[in-house]
C-alpha cells in the first residue's frame, strides 16, 4: 500500500469493513447497496432463526517505514480489529461476507509485489509463498476461547483479476479475495477500492447457522 502526499492517509477513517449477510440477523437490518458486486457471489444459502450479532470495529493507519511488516519506505499499515457478540448471550452467527473499503487518500499497487497461488499455499504450506508476497497477518480468536493465526498474501486469480488470499493454515482455510472499484453509493460516501471477501457455506450441520465467529 503506497501512501499519497502530506498525511492523507495517517487517518483511520480512511479505512472500513462491512460485515454483511450474516445468517439469522434481525428482520429491520438495514439494506445497503453493494459495495462490489463483480467479484465472485457466493452459493445461496437460506436465512434461518439465530442469534442478533453486535458488532465491534476498530481501523487504524500508522506508517509502515518498510521494515516492522516487510512494505515499502512510502507503505502504510492498515489494521482492522472486528468483534462479534451475540445478543443476549452465545455464540454469534457466522457472517458470509467482508468487505474491506478504502477510501481516495490510500492508493494500491499489487503489481509491484510479487504473489502467491493457492495451489502453492495449498501443496506446499504458506512458507512456500515468494518473499514479499505476503502483505498481511492477523490472528482469530474463535468462540468460546481459542485462537489460530491468520495470513494475507498478494495474488492474482487465474482469470487475470487481481486480489488477496486470506490463509488460516490451522484449518486449512483459503479465501479468495478480489479487488474491485467501488459502486457509486460508495463512491459518494468517500471510498475508492474494495477488497472483497466470500466466506463459503459451511458443510450441512444440524447447527451451521451457529458456527463460531473471528476476530480479525
């Protein structure tokens, strides 16, 4: 991530995530737009009765200086902390989708990086991935206790499009992401990019809709 003149992107509003179609919320939540509706959609799946998540979001932007995370001298740092609780009390609904919004004073440039495949992650482990290629880390912390680290690695998709892979390598979990213009509600709400994550179904379960959620 390159950061533009001045100090432009040294703001945490210059970053969101928005959670969106989780599995049993509530009947009066609010209807938004797509964000980036031209990635891949995933497979339907029906509501069912569950829990009322409360979500809590944290984004923040500091400086990368090329070194505490391996950027570049003119790189920021942009992390997300997500929360999910349900209401009044267990385990929260397993959300379907995220999508992370950035708006005009970050600008990306994956082409200067080098990426990795999911077929390399998948044989061979995330330590097979090219230097530099990773461009993310976090760790989830599962209901009700637990925790597993998390990787972001810089990719591009076989059809060409350009994105991320979000690796939890405890699970043996791979998401594609994709990153797409954002549509105009977006647009005139301040944003630019998105970073579009499909979390896909679980396998049948008497109590999918009650998976555990993560922190990222």
């Amino acid at each position: 991530m390159r950061k533009r003149t001045r100090r432009a992107a040294a703001v945490a509003t210059a970053a969101a995530l928005l959670g969106l179609a989780a599995p049993g919320a509530v009947a009066d939540e609010r209807r938004l737009p797509d964000p980036a509706p031209g990635g891949p959609q995933r497979p339907y799946e029906p509501d069912v009765t569950g829990p009322r998540n409360i979500d809590t979001l944290s984004a923040t932007i500091t400086p990368d200086g090329g070194s505490t995370h391996g950027g570049t001298a003119r790189g920021v740092h942009v992390a997300f902390d997500r929360t999910s609780r349900a209401e009044p009390a267990g385990p929260p609904a397993a959300a379907r989708r995220f999508v992370f919004l950035f708006d005009a004073s970050l600008r990306f440039r994956p082409d200067a990086f080098p990426t990795c495949t999911r077929t390399t992650i998948e044989q061979h482990g995330v330590h097979a991935c090219p230097q530099g290629s990773r461009i993310g880390r976090g760790t989830s912390h599962t209901y009700p206790e637990g925790t597993a680290e998390v990787y972001a690695f810089n990719t591009r998709h076989p059809g060409g499009t350009r994105g991320a892979l979000v690796v939890i390598p405890a699970g043996g979990t791979v998401l594609e992401l994709t990153w797409e213009r954002v549509t105009p509600h977006y647009q005139r709400a301040g944003y630019r990019w998105a970073l579009d994550e499909i979390l896909p179904p679980p396998p049948p379960h008497p109590i999918s809709a009650w998976a555990p959620a993560v922190s990222n």
